[in-house]
C-alpha cells in the first residue's frame, strides 16, 4: 500500500525555500518597504521622480531582510533553547546554507543605494551594520535599544537624502530626537511579548532592568515623548501641523484602549495586541511628520 504523499502546502513549508523566507523575517522587510517608499514621497510631497521611492524602498527592504538573516545567525544558539520552531534550530536550513541569500540581500541593497546616492548607500550599510550590532554584542545588555534608536534616525535621514527637492533645514535637526524616540519606542513596544523568552535566553536588556511592571508605562512614556516631540518640532520651526493630527488621535485612542487592557492584568496575549496597534504606526508617525515638516 502506497504512503499518501503530504499537501503541497506541508511540502512547501518544510522545504528549503520556505526555511529561506522565514528566515529574512518578510513581513518586517515588507512593512519597512512600504515606509521607506512613503517616507521619500512625504519628504518632497510628491515632487520627485517616480523611480526613487521605489528604488530607496528597493534598498531598505534588501538590508531589512539581510539584517533579519544576520539576526537569526547570531541567535541560532539562542534560539535552539527557546524558539526550536525557526529554520536554523529547527534544521531546515543551516548556517553556511543562509549565507549565499545574505550576500545576495548586501549586495542588492548597495547597489540601489548607491545608484541613488553615496550617501544614501551609506545610510543604508550603517542601518545594517546597526541591526548586526544589536544581534551580535547588545541583544542581551541595556545597550540593545540603542541600534533600533539609530535606525529610527537613519531611515528618513535617507528618505531625505533620496529625495530631489530640498528639504526645509530649520527642521533637519529635529530629525534625530523625534527619530531616535520613535525607533526607541518599537524596541520598547515589540519586545514586551518577548520578556519571559528573552529572560530565560539569560538576556538583561533596559526591559528586564526595569521589570514588567515598570517596563510598559516606560514604554508608553516613550511613544508619548515622540509624539509630543514631533508636535512641538513643528510648532516651532513651522509646517503644516494638519498632517499630524491623525496619528496623533490614532495613538491617543490606542493608548487608552492599552491602558484599559493593562489594567485587567499584563499577558503575553495582551502585550501582543499591543504591539500589533503600535508599532506598525510607529513609521506612519514619522511618515507624516516629513510630510508636515516639507509643508
């Protein structure tokens, strides 16, 4: 009697090209794209040539995806403990067999970025190099919201640069706070779930320093910190404070709603929720800030 062969969807997931996708983290890459390529059209409003979004985006989502390879490499002993379930652990894949699509990923990304601009190409390898930083030494220490600050400040920094129209100077400055904050605010937010895990990975980072209990009104305290500073920031050196205002009664309404949640108990479940409202807006916030800043 003939074994019944499996669905093509069980083959597929269990195949090479699956454990391939899985481990670039795609819809990370996919979301990033989608910012990178919105970012570079609030930075001009519109008036630009209709190839630079997509190639910024191009290189953004190429780098995201290297740096979500990287990441699993770095953390393939981690995760042999606690997340069997990823290609690496789970001997889908294996760590020299990973490498040919990270090479691809690099080289993708460099050569859109610098087709664009050196120092667009720049800014993408330092995004890179700040997401390998963070898996590599900082995952597990104080120091590991520092990289997603960075790339907070990095990635409109390059939708600016991408751009073929000026933009207003009096508002470059405020790039890097009002960055730095909302790419501190999606560690905070996205790793809140991971708290339990990462404890038992021996991991010590700002999260567990300052406990469960403290660490959510940390973190909201730091999206309210962005959203206020983006306010401010346009208030003082001018723009068009319109385009704002629907991320900033978007959050509003969210927060009550998590802070109504948080109230009944902190889960895992919750926490989860959390980050699926947050931090998929965290790059809209920033979206239409440039879009009110090039007003």
């Amino acid at each position: 009697m003939t074994e019944e062969r499996p669905d093509w969807r069980i083959r597929f997931a269990r195949s090479r090209w699956a454990a391939m996708i899985e481990l670039c983290r795609p819809m990370t890459g996919a979301w990033l794209m989608l910012s990178a390529a919105l970012m570079v059209v609030a930075a001009s409003l519109g008036r630009l040539a209709l190839e630079l979004p997509f190639q910024y985006a191009g290189m953004v989502a190429a780098f995201a995806y290297a740096a979500g390879i990287t990441n699993s490499i770095f953390d393939a002993q981690i995760d042999s403990r606690s997340r069997l379930w990823r290609p690496l652990p789970a001997g889908l894949i294996t760590v020299r067999g990973s490498l040919p699509p990270l090479v691809f990923c690099i080289a993708l990304g460099s050569t859109l970025g610098f087709l664009l601009d050196w120092q667009v190409g720049v800014t993408g390898l330092a995004m890179l190099a700040a997401a390998a930083l963070h898996s590599y030494a900082w995952r597990g220490s104080v120091l590991g919201v520092a990289p997603f600050a960075l790339v907070g400040v990095l990635l409109p920094i390059g939708a600016i640069q991408a751009v073929d129209t000026p933009f207003p100077n009096e508002h470059l400055y405020w790039v890097v706070p009002v960055g730095a904050l909302a790419g501190a605010a999606t560690f905070l937010i996205y790793k809140l779930p991971q708290f339990e895990m990462d404890d038992e990975d021996g991991a010590r980072s700002i999260l567990h320093w300052l406990g469960i209990d403290m660490a959510v009104p940390t973190a909201w305290a730091v999206v309210t910190a962005a959203l206020a500073l983006a306010a401010a920031s346009i208030n003082i050196s001018g723009g068009d404070l319109v385009w704002l205002l629907g991320p900033l009664l978007y959050f509003i309404l969210i927060g009550l709603f998590c802070i109504w949640m948080m109230m009944r108990g902190i889960t895992e479940g919750r926490l989860l929720i959390q980050r699926m409202l947050v931090v998929p807006m965290l790059p809209v916030l920033i979206i239409c800030w440039l879009a009110a800043a090039a007003s």
